[in-house]
C-alpha cells in the first residue's frame, strides 16, 4: 500500500494536470481484497462443443475451437504495473490451461502484455502473435514471438490466425507510444469453418470493422471490449463504449458476442458494474437477446456451438436463429 | 417473400441505428517530441546522500546510456541513450556516464565529479519490470584526481526508482554515496 502511494506521488509529480491518473491510483488504494471465483472450472476441455469461450477475466479468454485451443491477451496477474490490484482473481487457474495451439497479444499495456503471465505459459505454447514493434519490447522466452502486420496470417495445422485493425496506442511506458505508432492489433481465429473476432483493446472506428466484415463475412463470435468508458473525452480515443460496442458487433455482423475487458481492475472512473449495466441496458434497446450477447461472469465458460459436422457452407450470420447456447461453471 | 423483405427491412433498420462516427485518432506524440521530452527528463537529477570520514553532505547526480547491450530482449539487444525500461532491467550491461555535484569537497576547489563506467543490471522479478538489481564499477574525475568506484544498486516500479550505492575509497571524505535514483527511460 505504501508503494502505492509512493507511486501515485510520482505519477502526480510528473504527469501535472492529470487527474484522471490521480483519480484512478487513488481509486486502487482503496480498492477491495481480489475475490475469489467460486466453483472454478478445472478441466475447460469441452469434447462435444465445437466453440466455447471462458473469460478469465479482463481480455484474457480461453477460446475452444473443435479441439484447438487459443489464449487472447493472457493476464494472470494479481497486481497491474505494482500499482493496480485485482478486483476478482484470475476464473482459470493457469495450472488448468489446455495445451494452446498459439496465445494472442494485441498490444503492450499492462493489461494486456504480462510477462509474469507469459512466464507460466511458456511451457504451454509453441507461439505468442504480437503486432508489430512489440518483440523488441519483450524479453527472451522459449516460444516463438511473431509480429503480425495487419492482414497478415499466421497458420498451423488448419488454424488461421489473422491481425485485423483497430485505433489504440502502441508503446507500455507512455513516451514509447511515439515509437511503436503501429503497436496494437485485433485478430481473427480460423478452424474448421469457425471464426472468432478479437478486439482486444479498440476506440470505434466503423471502417475497420467494416473491412473486417468484407474479409470475414461469417463470424461466428466477436469478443469486444466495453470499457473503460469514463472519463469519456479521454477514453474516446482508444476505447468503445458499451453502446459503441453493440454498433461494432452489427458492424462486424458477427453471430455472437461476448463483452471483456471490464470489471477486473480499477483503470477508469467507471463505477464497479457500470459497463455491463450499460451493455444490458443497450441490449434491451436493440432487441438483443442473452443468446447473441452473453455477458460472462469471470470464470463462466460458454458452450457457443455444441458438437456436430463442420458446416458444408458457411452460413450467413445475423439471418438465422442463434444456436442454444449452454452455461459451464 | 414477405418473410425476406421483413428481414431485409430488419436488418436495414439495424443498420441505420449503428453510429457512423468514428472515434478521433488518439493524440500522439511525434517521435521528435517523444525525445524531447525525454531529454528534458534526463533533467531531472537523483538526489544524493555523500557520506565520509567526519563528512556528511548532499548532492545531485544526472546519468545517460551512450550504449547498452541487454540479453534480456528478444530482439534489437543495442540500445543507445533512449533505453526502454525492459531492455535495461530484464538483464543488460551499460556504459554508463554520470556528471554528479557531490557537496561538499573539502579542501577542493569544486564539487562536481564525473563518473564513466559499465553496469550489469540483472532481472529479479517480473523481468526486473518489479525488481532488479545492478553491479557496476566505474573510473571517476573529480578536482583532486580520479579514482575507481565500485555501486550497487536495487530498482522497482519499471527502473522509475532505485538505490544505488557507489563506494569510492579514494575520493576523499565521500567515499560512499548513496543516490536515490529517479530515471524515466
């Protein structure tokens, strides 16, 4: 707590004038002990599902797809930066992560490149898919490190994996974002005639869906995130709100979407929940139902398509009945 | 028939209802300026503690990397002046130059001392992003002469902060200083 402290007066100290940092350090000192995820899952391998997803929490989600599994933005950490506890521990203990056939990275900030998360899955992953600029910011490990450019792909054993745009900031530190103007990415997971969006972390921006859309017309799932939403002048620019986020799922025209990358830390002046009762709220005026988006509990894996044949054809999306989807805790 | 264009209509209504307004690009530093500031950060001196024989004073040290070699980084190991906090504190050696003013002197006619040498700095937790700690040895000038130094040093929070302990048996009554080092790249 003293370390917090000290670091919230030097941040002061050199940041003058900004308060939404002050508020939020201030924010995390009090911030409650991290909750426990009761009932976590052990075994997330689902045999009769053909997509499941279990959010871990924050952007880290373990993706099945068939019998592939991917990890996105894996964060097991019980402190952001020394500065920001967790609010709800990590819903899959790292022990229980499946062998993965490659984790995603989108881009450098602490919420979402943990090298301390990376050490623990270094056994469990052959590759890690980074944007580009970001393995000269990443230390040696014994898996691969990719950079992907935007539209590039990476492949393996009929898993395609695709960086797609999307608006946020490069760099970890602050002033190293001058640098890696280009150092943040969303993707797209291929198999089987099953596709998956990744936003990772994304400001609103229609064309880039949209281009997306038109190389991807058959998403099956879209994983968006909702917050940080306030202070909203300052957000705007790297982040979608919850309503900015229903429009970017219409506008990728995918099947399904899970909401992330809200109430696992303090990193805004979002009250705890306030994301999620918007996305609710913007559901209920669009008409959406719990089946097209599901918003996870952290450690609640969802069934998304149950087993049966790769279809033929890939079927259009938003035009037909969402599948029964079946809850796994 | 009537089925299709109800959902044509639908779906066209849905799209009407999607915001066209994109979010404004982020605000950027330019990478001129990113030096800039990061040169005006350079500024910003690590206190000091000078303790000697019969002597206890304060002073001021700034410090600069003209080169660094990290073997903690997955790619780009030469880093010159503009050091991330990973390359450094995941594992490196540095040629280090540091102008410091080390009050007081007694006998000489200035303060100010020079120190050029190398540092190992090595990861202990986190990459050395939580924890690391260095080993150094340097040669210095200062107004009586030069001498060797031998330092250590721990540094949290990114490298943001540390304690860097330079023992100097030969500089005269500050033969250990301690800095509390504040270094943002």
């Amino acid at each position: 707590m003293r370390n917090n402290a000290l670091l919230a007066l030097v941040v002061s100290l050199t940041l003058p004038g900004c308060g939404f940092a002050w508020r939020a350090f201030k924010r995390n000192l009090a911030a409650p002990p991290e909750r426990t995820v009761a009932h976590k899952i052990v075994d997330p391998r689902r045999p009769r599902a053909r997509l499941a997803a279990l959010w871990v929490g924050h952007a880290t989600v373990l993706l099945q797809l068939d019998d592939r599994f991917v990890l996105t933005d894996p964060l097991f950490a019980h402190t952001l930066a020394q500065a920001s506890p967790r609010l709800v521990e990590p819903g899959l203990d790292v022990a229980n992560v499946p062998p993965l056939s490659a984790v995603v990275v989108s881009h450098m900030h602490f919420d979402h490149l943990s090298f301390s998360s990376l050490d623990l899955l270094e056994q469990r992953t052959p590759v890690v898919l980074v944007p580009p600029g970001m393995r000269a910011n990443m230390p040696r490990y014994s898996f691969e490190i990719r950079e992907l450019e935007s539209w590039a792909s990476y492949e393996q054993d009929g898993l395609r994996i695709t960086a797609v745009p999307v608006q946020h900031v490069g760099g970890r530190y602050g002033l190293d974002a001058a640098f890696e103007p280009r150092a943040f990415t969303g993707y797209v997971f291929e198999y089987h005639g099953l596709s998956v969006y990744f936003g990772g972390d994304t400001a609103y921006i229609p064309s880039a869906f949209q281009a997306t859309r038109a190389r991807f017309p058959t998403l099956s799932l879209a994983l968006l995130p909702i917050c940080p939403d306030a202070p909203r002048d300052f957000m705007q620019y790297t982040h979608e709100n919850p309503s900015q986020a229903l429009d970017a799922f219409a506008l990728l025209g995918a099947r399904r979407m899970i909401p992330i990358h809200f109430d696992t830390y303090i990193n805004s002046d979002d009250a705890p929940g306030a994301c999620a009762q918007e996305l609710r709220d913007g559901m209920q005026a669009r008409g959406l139902n719990d089946d097209q988006v599901s918003i996870l509990a952290i450690g609640e894996q969802r069934v998304l398509i149950a087993d049966g044949p790769p279809p033929a054809k890939p079927s259009a999306h938003n035009d037909s009945p969402p599948l029964a989807s079946e809850r796994q805790r | 028939m009537l089925f299709s264009g109800v959902t044509l209509f639908v779906l066209a209504a849905r799209a009407e209802a999607v915001s066209p307004v994109p979010a404004p690009k982020p605000r950027v530093m330019s990478p001129a300026a990113a030096v800039g500031v990061w040169a005006l950060a350079q500024l910003v001196p690590s206190p000091l503690l000078v303790t000697g024989k019969e002597h206890v004073g304060g002073g001021v040290r700034w410090q600069v990397t003209p080169l660094l070699y990290s073997f903690g980084i997955a790619e780009r190991p030469l880093r010159a002046f503009l050091v991330s906090p990973i390359a450094r504190h995941s594992g490196s050696l540095e040629l280090h130059l540091s102008p410091e003013w080390a009050c007081c002197a007694p006998g000489q006619q200035t303060s100010w001392l020079v120190r050029a040498g190398l540092r190992l700095y090595l990861p202990l937790e986190e990459h050395g992003e939580k924890l690391s700690a260095s080993l150094g040895g340097a040669y210095y000038r200062a107004a009586g002469g030069g001498g060797a130094s031998a330092d250590v040093g721990i540094f949290t929070f990114n490298g943001v902060l540390g304690l860097n302990v330079a023992v100097s048996p030969w500089l005269t009554r500050r033969e250990v200083i301690t800095a509390l080092t504040l270094r943002f790249f």
